[in-house]
C-alpha cells in the first residue's frame, strides 16, 4: 500500500470518527432520564450530562423535624438518575463504536494482532 492511500484513509477515518462523535454528543445532549426515590415522592431528570433539569418533591416528604429522610431521597434519586445516564452513555459509545468499520478503510486489524 502506498503512502498516499494510507495518508486518503487516515484522513477518511478521522472524519467519519469526527462525524461519530458528534453524534454521540448530540444524543447525548438530547438525553433525559427519570428517577425516582420514597414511592415517587421525590422525582430526578438529568440530561446526558449529568446535570439535573428538574427536581420535584412532594410536600408530605417535607419535614422540618426530619431533614435527613428528605436528603436520603433525594440522594437516592440523584444516584440512580446518575446510574441511568451512566448505562445511557456506555450505550451509546458502544454503538459508536460497532459503527466504525475498520476494515471499510482498507486497515486489516488481523495483520496487527496475529488473528484473522
């Protein structure tokens, strides 16, 4: 193979990885997911970002004489919400991922780890 091919393949599989990853960051951007702790009386939705964009909490959790069951509950909300995103994204960058074909740009992977 000659150079200037390899330099033509390296060029295509940079943008297809360019194209790619902006993809997974759009979802990504899209995402929302949903958690909830104490039966649904505290309810989480973060973005792909790990940022929460809504927080709501049902008066009959809120106790001036006992903070701390308010606090586990949203904590908990927080966490699974955290745990959705977190499956969300391995997900996604494992379609990502399975997408790219190498062997499309003409790179023969056998060749580098001894396997065909």
């Amino acid at each position: 193979m000659d150079f200037s091919k390899m330099l033509e393949q390296a060029h295509t599989f940079g943008e297809m990885l360019d194209k790619k990853t902006k993809q997974h960051k759009v979802r990504m951007k899209k995402l929302r997911v949903e958690a909830a702790a104490g039966g649904g009386m505290v309810k989480v939705v973060m973005n792909g970002d790990n940022k929460i964009v809504k927080l709501d909490i049902e008066k009959e959790v809120i106790d001036p004489n006992d903070s701390e069951l308010l606090a586990d509950l949203i904590i908990a909300a927080v966490n699974d919400a955290t745990a959705k995103v977190t499956d969300a994204q391995k997900e996604n960058i494992e379609d990502l991922t399975d997408s790219i074909d190498l062997n499309a740009l003409g790179l023969d992977l056998g060749a580098l780890t001894g396997k065909k």
